[in-house]
C-alpha cells in the first residue's frame, strides 16, 4: 500500500467523482490528502481542528512509560514507529493494519501490548473509552494535518464555496497551511517518517518548555505561529528535528504566504541537516 500510493488512492477516487460532478464536495482528513491536487480541484474548506495528538491504546498498560522491556507495540505509521523507537529503542515495533474494528480486535486477540492510533479517529467514532493516554507530543509529533478535517471542491464553483464559508476556521488554516508546505518541500506522504506542528501562540509564550502538549487545536490565542518538523529513520537511530516561529501581520491571505514560507523555511532546515538522505533511502530503495 506504501509503494502505490496508500490512503491517496481513496483520495483520488473521491476526486474523481468531483470531476464526472457526481459530487460537489469531498471531506477528507486532511493528513490523507496528497501534498499537490490535481488540477481544478481546492481545499475549499479547513474544518476547526480536532485533537491532533496519538492515542495509547492498551488493555494492560496506561502509557508507552509502562510497558515493559521489548513489549510489542503496533502501527503502521513509519512517523510514528521512527519516534518511537527513537524515545524506547527497547520496543518491539510491529505492523498494524485494518480498520480500527480490526485494529483493537488484533489488541483484544494479544497480539500486541499496545497500539497506536489517532486520538480524533477514536474520538469521532466514540470510542473514547478505548484511549488510555495521549502520546506526549514532545515523543511523538503529530502527522502533518492530523485531527483536521478538509473539505475539497472544484475551483470556481462560488457557489459551493459559499456555502462551506461557515465552516472554515482561519486559525487552523493558517496551521495547516505551514505543515503541509513543509511536507510539500520535503516531497513527502502520508507514508513517510515525517511530522509536523503548528500552534499559534501569544509572544510572550515563546518559551521552549510550553510545549502545549494536550493542545487540541483550539488554543490559538496569538499571531506568533510556531512550526516544529522532524525527520527519522525508520529505527530510531536518527530522529532530525527544526523548528521556527514567525509573527503573522497583514491581511489572511498575506497570513497565508507567511505560513506557506514559514513550511519550507523548517524543511530546508531538516534538509540541510540531513533529511534528504533519510527519505531519499524510502522514496528509493535500493
């Protein structure tokens, strides 16, 4: 699924549909959204953003702290497994794929001591109570989009736009925009050990020790816009990190340039560091 486009394969075909105008719109959460649409297709919409963090699923254990030397811990998420690794080298690391029905029933079955899943994932379908703990964001940083809701239209269509124009949420725009510019310059996927975070923060929250962990994309109560991005290696033996932070002025759509610039500074910082080996080595293996 990796090699031939995972998720984004489900994307196009709700995509396609858009084209033949068997639909006017098309919800997609956003980290599934390919980096480049296609040509006459927008994000018409940035929905208010869900929490974006990692849930700790576990019927034995609270939290990734807790488990035991060499424990078994199931994703299918490289993002996820790189960062793991990189906080627990003694964990066992084993791919998890399905629906999230079959995901937990592979957990229930033992076959894992944990798994990890999207926290708003759980949410949306209430399964709350299955959420032992949310991942640190400082141990694991989100996908780039997670938590958020996207709504893709037809360019032009001014009518369907207005019509979702109550459902757009600026701030979290303005995050989305940044992670995702980040992802683009790197020429990453949803398939890539690749994470990134925006926040917005008041200047005077600058701080590196507030880290917001817990944030659930509401807590945007500044023009200060924080991007952190980070880069690893499968196993955790190198974990890149880089981050900026900008102050927003002018108008939304200036906003907007900031934020777009804002992503590809960060990645060119991941670059030069080295991140351009480490995703040339998965685009390309040998």
């Amino acid at each position: 699924m990796a090699k031939i486009g995972g998720k984004g394969l489900f994307v196009k075909e709700l995509e396609q549909a858009l084209y033949d105008k068997q639909a006017d719109i098309a919800v997609h959460s956003l980290k599934d959204v390919p980096m480049q649409l296609p040509e006459g297709l927008m994000l018409g919409v940035y929905c208010k953003r869900a929490s974006p963090t990692d849930a700790f699923v576990s019927n034995t254990y609270n939290s990734i702290d807790e488990l035991p030397q060499g424990a078994v811990v199931g994703t299918s998420s490289l993002r996820r497994q790189c960062q793991l690794k990189a906080y627990r080298p003694d964990l066992q690391i084993k791919t998890l794929r399905g629906n999230v029905g079959t995901r937990l029933g592979k957990l229930d079955a033992g076959e894992y001591d944990a798994i990890i899943l999207a926290t708003s994932g759980l949410q949306r379908i209430e399964l709350d109570e299955r959420i032992r703990g949310e991942l640190d964001i400082n141990a694991c940083l989100p996908a780039v989009g997670q938590g958020a809701l996207a709504i893709e239209c037809r360019e032009g269509d001014d009518e369907v736009l207005k019509l979702l124009a109550p459902l757009n949420d600026d701030k979290a725009r303005i995050r989305l925009i940044a992670e995702r510019a980040l992802n683009r310059h790197l020429e990453g996927g949803c398939q890539v050990p690749i994470a990134a975070y925006a926040v917005l923060q008041m200047a005077d929250e600058t701080s590196s020790n507030n880290d917001d962990n817990g944030d659930n994309g509401n807590n945007d109560n500044g023009n200060m816009l924080w991007l952190r991005g980070r880069v690893g290696q499968a196993d955790g033996s190198e974990l890149l990190k880089a981050e900026k932070r900008v102050t927003l002025i002018g108008t939304q759509a200036e906003q907007e340039v900031q934020a777009n610039q804002l992503g590809i500074d960060v990645a060119n910082i991941l670059l030069a560091d080295g991140a351009g080996d480490i995703l040339s080595a998965i685009y390309h293996p040998e």
